[in-house]
C-alpha cells in the first residue's frame, strides 16, 4: 500500500504536489502522469517529491493514510472520525468524484481494498481481545466497510457541503443496525449508565449481577470520583466523565442523573449513533434539545417510569390518524410536601412546605413551566405531552399534601378518539423521596426488552 513517507516538509509543499498532481491526473490521465510532470508543475526538486511521498498514488491517498495511521494506535473510532473531519482526504474527495475523468477507477478499487482491510484487520484485534473471533472478524469487517462507504458518499455528495464526521457516523449508524454489529464482540445488549443515584444504582446493581437475560453492564459514567464504590464485589467499570468511552464500548446508554446530564451528554450520543434511554424525560420540553435528541442517527428512547396508560394516548393521537384524536389532556400528581422543596424556594417556602398540615395547590400551568420549576418532580408531565403531541396545551396541577404515603397521578385526556381517565399511586422511593421505586424497574423492563 502506498503512503506518505515519514521525515517529509512542511505540510503546504505536500499539499501543494497533491494539488499539481490532481491538476495533471485531471488534464492528462493518471498513467500519462509521471513524477517529473508533477515536481515540474509543483515547482520541486524529485528528492522533495520523495520526502513525501513514495509514489504518485500517495498524493490522492496520503490523508488517509495519516487517519489510518492514528487509527493504529487508538481503538476508538467516534475520535478516528473526527481526525479525519479536521484533516479531511481532499485529494482522494477529488479522486472519487472525477474516477473516471482522471483515470484512477482501478486505484480507487485496488486501494480502497487494501485500506478497508486494514482497518477492518485493526478493529477485529481490538475486539478479539474481549469476544468470540467470528463475531470480532464479521463485525471488524462491517465497521471499516462502514467507514470507507462513508468516505465515498461524502465524497460523491460534495465534500465541501458535509461535515465527514457525520456522515461516516451515519454509515456506523446503519452498520449497528444491520444486526451484525449490534452488539460488538458479544452476545449481549452491552449498556453503560450515567448517573449513580437511587435510580441509577439500583439499574446497575442489577445489570452487574447478571439479572437482565441477555445483556451486559458496559460501565457507568459518573461526575465525582468514588461513587461506584457503593458496588464493591460487582465488578463495575467506571468511565469516570469519559462519554466518549461509553459511547464506543455500548450498544445502549441509559440516563439517570436528570435533567442537566440529559442537555449535556445527550445530543452527543445520539449523534455519535447510539440509542439512548432517559429517565429524565423533563428534558423534552425544550423544544431546541427535543429537536437535538431526535434528530438521529441514535434512537431516543423515553422510560415513562412512573405513570401506564401512554401507549393507548401515542395512538389516540398518532400524526396522521384520527383527526382531533387528543386535544386536551391534564395532569394533576399530588405528592409528599417536603419532597417538593426545591433549591430556588426562599428558607420560609421552604419552611412552610414542611410545616403543611393540609393539601395545597403548589402549581398550576404548562409543562414547561412545570418542568423549570419542580425538575425531577414532573418528568410524567412531559411523558403526557410527549405522548400526545400537546406540549403548548396541556395542563399540569401539582398538590403538596402533608399525609401522603404515596404519590398519585391523576390524568384525564379528551379528544375525537375518546375520553380517558387514569390514576395511579406509586410508592415513594425513600433513598430519592422525588422519584417513586417503580421508576428503576420501568428501566430495566425497558432494557430486557430491548435485549430480548
């Protein structure tokens, strides 16, 4: 395989032979093409031409072979991908989108087959080491496959309109999703979670048990260091704040530590190809992260946790379907006065909450109020919108009441397609008096059945 020579020049005399080189493979052909004609037209001596290159095919391919070369010594791909978006191979956009103009169809062929197999031969090694050898050489083949399609359609769109980064994510989307790299290495769904609270450690202490048929605890991602120590004996990776790193060892990421984590790690996963599970579904009521969230090419998916009902309300008022299927729904959740403290209430607010000795209305208004205002206590809201489309219209009560030993949601929903009324009193998870104890198990059915 040809390459770029080490110990070459500044970069701009190699970018200035790759250009006389494309120039001339353009205007006479690459077979009629020599290394004279191209140090004659670049204004070099031979010997500099040879301090970069060992070859005139180098110079459609020598970018690349920079990329390939930091592929060598890394086993990430998301960052492999992003090098090659800073240093993008120019000459070789030029190459593929004039194969037949410059007469470089057969080293386009030969050297892409040569190059794909290399990558593929370093990302089978990598996993290898952690899988069966079958499944490490099938699915190696179909992420370098993945990447090299990537390059070519970046290319044959117009390398200049796209950012190559994303498009060769795009094409590792489709390969994860073809089912032959789904699970990398392993038979399992391999998940990673962030965050390590109630709801958090209650997932991974299941997960690192084993106690999810079909499915693996890639690791968790935490924001202070020690606090995967409360799993001591279970073998729990910690990722500390790398979510690069979670990204490129699971197949799944799943949210449990709010809302914030969801606006901050989010968009970055799903536009790095994974799917993405949040508990935190308050984050959906701003409407620029929705967008960022959904917007692929990883799949966002909801736990709706505390509240049932949602399936017949997303049909009711499915797009398309029934005309006026939902047009108003409500929501009143009464709940333990002092779990409803929050940090932006004054002392004697806060005072008064735990003071209560009868029900009050603490809010009445959207949900995006909601949301801002009670954060981890409204997530069902956004649920209800989310399910029903109606983010402007829907209503959401919230009663503070001294004696409640659980929490109830009240949902009432109206539209073309019926009436609906649901309620449902959830115990309260005393390790996050916020939250209630099914919220964790609504997680793990959502993973058991995402591995099975």
């Amino acid at each position: 395989m040809t390459s770029v020579a080490r110990g070459r020049p500044q970069a701009s005399s190699c970018d200035t032979l790759a250009e006389a080189a494309c120039e001339l493979f353009l205007e006479q052909g690459y077979d009629a093409t020599t290394v004279a004609d191209i140090t004659r037209r670049a204004g070099v001596s031979r010997s500099t031409f040879f301090n970069y290159f060992d070859g005139k095919a180098a110079t459609i391919w020598f970018a690349l072979d920079a990329f390939l070369a930091e592929a060598s010594t890394t086993h990430r791909l998301s960052p492999m991908a992003a090098h090659l978006a800073e240093n993008p191979p120019h000459t070789l956009a030029l190459a593929i989108a004039n194969a037949e103009a410059m007469g470089v169809t057969l080293e386009l062929a030969t050297g892409r087959a040569q190059r794909q197999a290399e990558l593929a031969a370093l990302i089978t090694e990598r996993i290898h080491t952690t899988g069966d050898p079958l499944v490490a050489e099938i699915t190696g083949a179909a992420y370098a496959a993945a990447v090299f399609a990537g390059i070519w359609r970046w290319a044959e769109r117009g390398a200049g309109a796209h950012r190559l980064d994303t498009i060769i994510t795009e094409a590792l989307s489709v390969a994860r999703r073809s089912g032959l790299v789904d699970r990398p290495g392993r038979g399992d769904l391999r998940v990673s979670v962030i965050g390590t609270g109630a709801i958090g450690a209650r997932v991974i202490r299941e997960l690192a048990s084993g106690h999810i048929a079909g499915v693996t605890l890639a690791g968790v991602v935490t924001r202070r260091p020690g606090t995967t120590e409360q799993f001591e004996g279970l073998n729990v990776t910690d990722f500390g704040s790398d979510i690069e790193r979670a990204i490129d060892e699971s197949d799944l990421i799943v949210e449990c530590a709010g809302i914030a984590s969801v606006a901050e790690l989010g968009p970055t996963i799903v536009q790095a190809g994974r799917d993405l599970l949040i508990v935190s579904i308050g984050a959906l009521a701003d409407p620029e992260m929705r967008t960022s969230l959904t917007a692929g090419p990883g799949r966002l998916r909801r736990s709706s946790g505390a509240i049932g009902g949602l399936d017949i309300l997303r049909a009711a008022a499915r797009p398309g379907g029934i005309p006026g299927g939902v047009t108003q729904v409500t929501l009143t959740s009464t709940k333990r006065a002092d779990s409803l403290i929050q940090q932006w209430m004054t002392e004697g607010e806060a005072a008064r909450l735990r003071g209560l000795t009868s029900q009050e209305e603490l809010f009445s208004g959207t949900v995006a109020e909601a949301v801002t205002k009670f954060p981890a206590s409204l997530n069902v809201a956004s649920a209800l919108a989310d399910a029903t489309g109606l983010w402007e219209a829907a209503r959401v009560r919230l009663i503070a009441d001294p004696h409640a030993t659980q929490t109830t949601h009240e949902i009432a929903a109206s539209g073309e397609a019926g009436d609906y009324h649901f309620s449902l009193s959830n115990v309260v998870n005393e390790a996050n008096v916020t939250s209630s104890l099914v919220v964790a198990e609504a997680v793990l059915s959502e993973i058991a059945t995402l591995a099975n």
